[in-house]
C-alpha cells in the first residue's frame, strides 16, 4: 500500500489469475476513471514486419464484440456518459475508461467483454486500415515528421523503437483479420493485466468489480515469454531529406540509456533545462536573442529500452546551418561545463512543478500509476521520483552530458536550399 497524498492512498494486489489491481482511492468527486494496461503488447512486441499491427488492433478493439456490435457499444457507452477507448505504444497497449461511480462496474464490464472476445468485422479493418495509411501519408507532408522519421529509424535500425507506431503503408497493407486474432490470442490473457483505476472506489469494491468481470478469466498453458531486445551502441551520424516547406526542420539527439539507467534523472532535468517552457535555454538563446527558431525545444521520452535524448528546432531555410550549430552549442556547453546551482534548482522546479500537475485528474492518476506499474518502476516509483531529482547534483548532470552527449545523430528536412548549406558542417 503506498500513501500518495492526504486525501488519497494507492493500493496495489494481485489477483487469483494473475491480474494487478491498483486502486487509487481519490472520493473529491463522484467519478471512477481507469487505465487496463497490457505491458507485453505494443509496438515493441512487433517485428519490423508488423510494424502498426497493435495499432490497428487498438483502432478496431472497440467496434464489435461477440454479443454487441460498434454501433452498440458507441451507443451504450454514451448513454450513460461514459468514455471508452483503446490506445498503443511503444511499450504497452491500454483500454481508457471512465464513468460516474454508480455506472463503472457497467463500463467496466464492457471493456473486460471488449478486451476478452472481440470480433474484428471485417468491415471494420478495412476501414480503420484506410485511416491509418491517411494518417501515414499525412506525416509524410509534415516537416517535423519527416524529420523525426528519418533521426528515429536511423537511430533504432532492425529495432521496434525505429518504428512509427502507425507502421508504414506496406506494412498495414499486408494485415488480415486473422493476423489481429492471432496477436489476441497470444497477448490478451489475465497474466499480462494491469489494472489501474482512480476515483470514489475503495480497494474492496474494486476488487469486487474486477472478480464479477475478469474472475473467471484463464491464462493458457503457455507462458508469454519475455522479449528480448539487443542494445544498441551510439554511432551518430547525419541524414538529410528534401523537403519542399517554408521552413527547415532540424533535430540533433543522443542515444541514451533506459529507465533503470544511472543517469535518468540528471538527463530529466537537463532536458527540462534545455528545451521546457518559454524561459529555457534553447528558447532563450535561439529564439528570443537569435531569432532563429518557429519553434524549439528538447525532450527525453520514459522508455522501457533504450531513450533518445532530442534537441530540435524549426528555422528559415537560410537559417538551417546557424541552427544546427545552434543546437550542438547549447548541449556541448553542458558537456564543457556544469550548471551552476541556480539553474539546477530552477530546472528541478520546473521539472517537479509540471509532474505534480500532471497528477490533477482520476485519469491522470490512473495512468501514470499504471504506467509506472507496465514498464516494471512500481507505483512506489511516484514517491521516489521527487527524492530522486532533488538529490541530483550539478556534478552528476554534467557527468551525464558528458556519456552521453558525445555521438550525434542529425537529422534534417528541408529545402534544396536549406540542405546545399550544411554542405560543410563539422559537429566535433
């Protein structure tokens, strides 16, 4: 049982056929919000040949089931002002639900028939399987993802994380109906449930609801082995695009380590130093003194393997070399020299400000505890989080940029212009 604040207490259990159940007892409002994660599900449970496979089995989860078809189940959820969904990630696939108290254990039964006996029409692949390759052909017009496409399948080559997990066109056109069975049938299963629900419930009455909905769901004989996945080595490298935009798009990142790495946290902060909010030091120096930059930023994803830590920025096309070398002075600086003490606090302020207040909602505690719970931190993970940064020192940042921030990756999109201008950049 973990204590997360005054008015409210998470308790974690597992249950008689393998599902863990978090309950995170929060009665200020007369509502009960849910997160079902399936940690072994995902894009990282798929071959590069099944790249979008948990993505499309997420869009097509939710339209019809042995007894209801999607039109029904539309129509029960809204008439009692429900919300239900499924989503995926890289590391895990989830069922969203949420209701008022006295309506849960209806929604909640519907997802456990929705997550248990899904149908799959026919119909309804073909029509979520032209969504996605819309939406796939869209990012292909974008700068910033064109951009991002090319950094990420360089960085990751032969690795689930090089992936969109939209997939590609060739991949989502090769998808059948049965290809969605089969990943059911191998990844849905009592064993590979998180449960995690937030709101005017107690861990009994949770535990009640969870037994009449899931109770007698059984696990197969055979066990989901784990995945394993090769770490990779930092290479660097650059890669550019032709792009016919107004703007060019140029993103330099590091490979980095995973969530159990030594230098999460210091890469956490470094990163909200970086490139978080209007007073950052990217927007400082190259937006409001440069006037170089549409947009900059920097960011360092919660990964279960390895992270990338990314800087990037969108410039005028004449600008694209001023903004490259931008970008590699501003993370080479914290490879020079430490922060000073002032700007770790105020980093760590900011970081920490931002994570209590991503923890407002029913939903928003239910998902991080559940979260947390998938990629293998634990829900004590929360407390631990705060302990953690405050004890980071400027030494162990600056020791952090100086692992990690050695091999870039550079990936840039834009105009024959733009690209002719980067003809002669060295990053050293």
């Amino acid at each position: 049982m973990v204590s997360t604040a005054s008015s409210q207490m998470t308790h974690i259990n597992t249950l008689a056929n393998g599902i863990t159940l978090i309950v995170t007892e929060n009665p200020v409002a007369d509502l009960v919000a849910g997160r079902i994660f399936l940690p072994k599900a995902g894009g990282r449970w798929e071959s590069l040949a099944q790249a979008g496979l948990f993505h499309l089995m997420a869009a097509v989860l939710t339209k019809g089931t042995e007894n209801y078809a999607a039109v029904e189940i539309a129509e029960q959820v809204e008439s009692i002002g429900a919300s239900l969904g499924a989503s995926t990630s890289n590391d895990y696939m989830a069922i969203s639900l949420k209701s008022v108290t006295r309506d849960f254990q209806t929604i909640l039964g519907l997802a456990a028939e929705i997550l248990r006996q899904p149908t799959f029409p026919e119909r309804e692949v073909e029509l979520e399987r032209k969504i996605t390759l819309q939406n796939i052909r869209s990012q292909l017009e974008q700068p910033f993802n064109v951009a991002y496409k090319q950094f990420r399948e360089n960085m990751y080559p032969d690795h689930p994380y090089g992936m969109s997990i939209l997939g590609t066109d060739e991949t989502v056109k090769s998808f059948t109906r049965e290809d969605l069975q089969a990943i059911h049938k191998k990844h849905f299963r009592p064993d590979n449930l998180i449960i995690s629900l937030s709101g005017r419930i107690t861990l009994e009455q949770a535990e009640a609801m969870v037994e009449q909905a899931f109770g007698d769901w059984q696990n197969p004989e055979d066990a989901l082995e784990a995945l394993k996945i090769a770490n990779l080595k930092p290479t660097g490298g650059n890669w550019h695009t032709t792009q016919d935009s107004q703007q060019a798009i140029v993103i330099l990142g590091y490979l980095t380590g995973t969530v159990e790495d030594d230098d999460f946290f210091a890469l956490k902060l470094l990163s909200t130093y970086l490139g978080n909010g209007l007073s950052s030091r990217l927007f400082v120096e190259l937006r409001e003194k440069q006037g170089l930059a549409y947009d900059v930023s920097a960011f360092f994803p919660t990964r279960l393997n390895q992270s990338q830590f990314v800087t990037y920025i969108g410039t005028a096309p004449k600008n694209t070399a001023i903004a490259l070398q931008g970008l590699h002075k501003e993370t080479q600086r914290l490879v020079d020299a430490p922060l000073s003490e002032e700007e770790l606090q105020i980093a760590k302020n900011k970081l920490l400000g931002q994570y209590a207040l991503g923890k407002q909602t029913n939903a928003e505690l239910a998902q991080i505890f559940g979260w947390y719970e998938s990629i293998g931190l634990g829900v004590k993970f929360d407390q631990d989080f705060k302990t953690h940064i405050e004890r980071i020192t400027t030494t162990e940042t600056h020791a952090a940029a100086q692992r990690h921030f050695t091999k870039p990756y550079v990936s840039v999109a834009g105009s024959v212009e733009a690209l002719s201008l980067l003809e002669d950049i060295e990053l050293s």
